[in-house]
C-alpha cells in the first residue's frame, strides 16, 4: 500500500517540473498542488532568487516575482481532508517561522514527524530556539542537525 503524497510548490516553473515528472514516472499517489503555505488566505508575490531557486514570499530578491495562491497549513488540511500525516518537510525560504508559529495544535496533532530547514539570517523576529519552543509546546521532541550560524535542519518527532 502506497502512502499519499502531497508535493506543494509555489514556483510555476518547478511546479511544472514536479506535474511532468510525476506523470513520466506514473506515480499514481501524489497529488501535486501550486500554492505558497503561508500564514494568511489569498494571493502573494513569489520573489524570484536568481541562481538559487531559492524563491521567497518573505523576501524580496529582486523585482521579478509571480502572484501565488496562498493558504495556511491549517487550511491545506483541512481543505485536503488531512487528518494523519506521517512526515512533512518544509523548505520553504524564511517562510517556516510565519508558517508554524500560525498554525493550531489540531493541525499539529496530526503530525507525527517534520524536517524543517529553518532560516534565521533572513528571519529576524524569531530565533530557532523560539521555534522550538514552540514546537515542543506543540507535543514534538526536536534536535538541530547541520546548524550553521544562521541556518539548520529541525527534526521534530511527536512524543
């Protein structure tokens, strides 16, 4: 038995990359969304990094963006009928404080393990111990693997 997936991707031409590979490979299990997660409902600009693909709806690297369909992880589920997810990882360029921080203990109650490429140099109104916190409060154990000095990898696991 195959496991859902749901790959989201804010970038056009990534999500287009994502759609083409999917089918190529027939990957019958993956549903395929393009959206920003964020901490509000609507439309967001997508500031486009060059070199990268480091795109951010937080930061704006240069004046080449796309207007995004945007919803919170809340909504993700609860649009998606989501009420167990056994792994979620976000890489999401200086998006994840924004994310979590707004996201209700119902959603996190159905998590049993994220990954979360966290970004601090570019984030400055919380810190990766403030996220921790966070979490922690939130049900999850969490260790930092590959920290640098602004950036790193939480493992968070639901004790």
């Amino acid at each position: 038995h195959l496991g859902k997936v749901y790959a989201i991707e804010a970038c056009g031409d990534s999500y287009n990359f994502l759609k083409i590979n999917a089918a190529l490979n027939q990957l019958a299990n993956i549903s395929i969304h393009h959206l920003a997660i964020s901490d509000w409902v609507g439309k967001c600009k997508l500031y486009y990094d060059s070199g990268n693909w480091g795109h951010s709806i937080v930061k704006k690297f240069s004046s080449e963006y796309e207007i995004v369909e945007c919803k919170t992880l809340n909504n993700f589920f609860e649009d998606n009928e989501i009420t167990s997810c056994n792994f979620i990882k976000f890489n999401c360029e200086w998006s994840e404080f924004p994310i979590l921080f707004n996201t209700t203990k119902k959603t996190f109650e159905c998590i049993d393990n994220m990954l979360i490429l966290y970004h601090c140099d570019l984030w400055s109104k919380h810190t990766e111990s403030d996220l921790i916190k966070h979490l922690q409060a939130n049900g999850f154990q969490c260790i930092i693997c590959n920290q640098s000095l602004t950036r790193g990898w939480i493992v968070a696991k639901r004790f």
